[in-house]
C-alpha cells in the first residue's frame, strides 16, 4: 500500500460517500473503482482527474477533502509528493543482463515457448486473443499452474493472481492441469536420479513432493469482479496484495517461494465493452489501467497477462468486408509489449505470434486435451502390415478395371 494508507489505515476503509463529496463527482469516483478513502490516497491528482473523467480542479477538490479525512490537510501524501528528479540510471548492459537471468513462463507447449524465445516473457504485458472456445481461458489457467514449477526443475517457483471478469476460470480445469504437472515432475526427478549424486537426487526428490494438487491450488489467488469499476479496483490493489505475498508462500527445498510472478486477467475487454456508453471515459480508463499494469509488471518483474475478445470491424480496403480484429480498438493494442493470435485453420489450433519487442513473428500448431496445452503429437509412421498390402493391391486393380 501506499504511505498514506500504511499511515491512516482506519480512516482508508471509508467510503468515499461519507466525505462530503458532490453527487455528480461521486458518482465519477465509483464508475471509476474509487470507493474508499483510501483507494483516492493511491492516487495522484492528475490520475484522478484521468481515470475518473473529471477537470483536475475536481479532482484537487476530492484530494483535499480527503487529505482532511486523515488529518493531513497539506495533502502531501495524498499525492502533492512534487516532482523529484530522477537520482540515477541503469545500463543498457545491466538491463541485457538482467533480461537474460530472467526465466520465463512455460506453457507445457514447447513450439509456444520457443516463439517466445524460453516461456511468456516476465516483465512485460502478453496480451492473448482470440474466438470464444479457441483455448483463451486454458492458456490462462495452464500458466497459472505452470508459474509454479520449482526452479530445480526449469521453473520460476512462484505464485499466480487470477482476475476473473467472465466467471470463466474452473478450479475442476486447473485441478487436472496440476495433476498433469505433479506426474511430470515426479517423471523428470525419476529420470535424472541416475545421474545425480545422492545429495542431488535427494533434493530434486524432495522439491517434486513437496508440489501437490492442494499446493499448487492454494497458490492460486482468483479474484472475481462483476463490473468495470471492480476490475479497475482489483487493478490498483495489486501492488499491494503482491507485496503481501513477497516471498511467501513456503516454496523450500527448492521449489520456489519467489512470491506472485504471474497475474492473468481474463478478461480485459468483458465489462468495458458493455458497460462504459462515454467512449472517451473508457479509452482514459484503459490508458491508466494499462500503465498501472505495466509498472506492476516492470517493478516486480512478474508477467501480466491479458486475455481479449474479438469483435467485427468494417474494412473499406478489401470491398466493404468485415474482418476479425481484437476488441478494445487501435489504443488498447499498444499498451502489450506482446500479442498472440489464438485461431483455428482446418479444425486444428495455431498459436500466432504477432507482436514482440525481441522476437520474430511465427506461428505455431498446438492442441487443448485432457491435461492442458500441449504441442500437436507427432504421428508415429508404422510400416504396412502384409495383409493391408495385399488389400491396397486388390483396390487399386478394382480401381483400374472401374475405370
């Protein structure tokens, strides 16, 4: 949280609407997520006045009333801080650096990870589109699961936030996806036991039991939000609930412990494009959410990612036709480092990557079965048996005295 909620954390659990403040600014706090006293602490007055869609001299206004409401009139800690200059740089050699020790993401579909260049990158907003029942939601629960893979084993040992805003998210889904990663991790630490010291083995074996269904499920935080103004409140509360779980999460021997490396949100675009009529009041709205998203991301080094919708756009370059095209419109597309295409071409799914600020666009195959996402299986090619030979035989010369 922020120093003014640490330091008035009674009077941050007030409602807004106890203050004294205007019904018509009211009314703009709350459309916006602004509900409690200390959700405004958060905030800048230029991110008010943005987010909530009013004059700053409005937004300086609800400032002040309340800073009163926690006995800081100066309003310092409201977000008068002033503007201090930057006290130093990082290198373009440490940034390279850094982004190589950073392990991303898998998703259990190894065509996928290669084509981000080692797992979903972290750091970054990944940004995942596509038609309803192409795998969206799957993809979003399968690296929930697979963020938690010990880092003994190739993983980041951490923990996942998942924003659900269709009720789509299905513990029933992620319990088979966790039993799938149980039995694999069991199988690798079997396999390399051979070639382990005792000592090694000993530990490898100790990280994989400590991974069970119940583990990987309880490192799961979902949170469900039924309307725009819950999912920008959801948003900015998560620097918070992520610094809560810093280190957390008891991932010894091996297994992690690194705190929330993952968030999802599934999805972005549901309650916007239902409910916000003020098409510039939305676009602010997604601008801010995008930033908060994006230093989250960049600050805690985790991964965010975004699921989004498609919608029918009118193309006047190719005849008047409609084309597919993800929602949330041309703005929104800028604000992911990141863009995969999830789409079907002859009843088989493909993975396209179509924004990247380091790789090179590509495309992939890959399959939704039992277990969760995984690559196309390669078919195995058995010589004919002498009896299908003889078959093909006997049809071909039926064919040729046919014709």
């Amino acid at each position: 949280m922020a120093p003014a909620a640490n330091q008035h954390s009674f009077a941050s659990r007030r409602q807004l609407g106890t203050l004294g403040i205007a019904p018509s600014l009211l009314e703009k706090l709350n459309r916006a997520g602004f509900k409690l006293v200390g959700d405004v602490l958060d905030s800048r007055p230029d991110e008010l006045s943005t987010e909530a869609g009013m004059t700053p001299q409005e937004a300086l206004e609800c400032m002040q009333l309340v800073s009163a409401a926690c006995g800081d009139a100066g309003g310092q800690q409201a977000g008068g801080g002033g503007n201090v200059p930057p006290s130093g740089g990082t290198s373009a050699s440490d940034l390279l650096a850094q982004e190589r020790a950073t392990r991303g993401i898998v998703c259990f579909s190894r065509k996928i990870d290669d084509m981000f260049g080692g797992g979903v990158p972290r750091g970054e907003l990944t940004e995942i589109m596509g038609t309803p029942g192409i795998g969206k939601t799957q993809f979003g629960m399968q690296l929930a699961v697979d963020v938690q893979i010990p880092v003994l084993f190739g993983g980041v040992g951490g923990e996942a936030v998942y924003i659900d805003t269709e009720g789509s998210f299905t513990p029933e889904r992620v319990a088979q996806m966790a039993d799938a990663l149980v039995s694999h991790l069991a199988r690798v630490s079997a396999a390399h036991r051979k070639k382990q010291t005792p000592a090694q083995a000993e530990q490898w074996a100790a990280a994989a039991a400590l991974v069970t269904r119940e583990y990987l499920l309880r490192r799961i935080h979902v949170f469900r939000v039924h309307d725009h103004a819950e999912q920008l409140a959801a948003v900015r509360a998560l620097p918070a609930f992520v610094a809560s779980r810093s280190g957390g999460g008891g991932g010894g021997g091996g297994a992690g412990g690194g705190g929330v490396l993952l968030v999802v949100l599934d999805s972005v675009a549901f309650h916007f494009r239902h409910a916000c009529a003020d098409m510039a009041l939305r676009a602010r709205m997604l601008a801010t959410m995008g930033q908060q998203l994006n230093q989250l991301a960049r600050e805690q080094s985790l991964a965010v990612v975004l699921t989004n919708q498609m919608t029918k756009r009118y193309d006047s370059g190719r005849n008047g036709e409609e084309k597919l095209v993800a929602a949330l419109g041309d703005t929104w597309a800028h604000a992911a480092t990141n863009r995969l295409m999830l789409f079907w071409k002859e009843n088989q799914r493909f993975a396209s990557l179509l924004k990247s600020s380091r790789r090179e666009p590509a495309t992939v195959p890959f399959i939704v079965d039992r277990v969760g996402i995984r690559d196309v299986p390669t078919p195995k090619v058995r010589p004919p048996s002498s009896d299908s030979a003889q078959q093909s035989s006997a049809d071909d010369a039926k064919r040729i005295r046919l014709s």
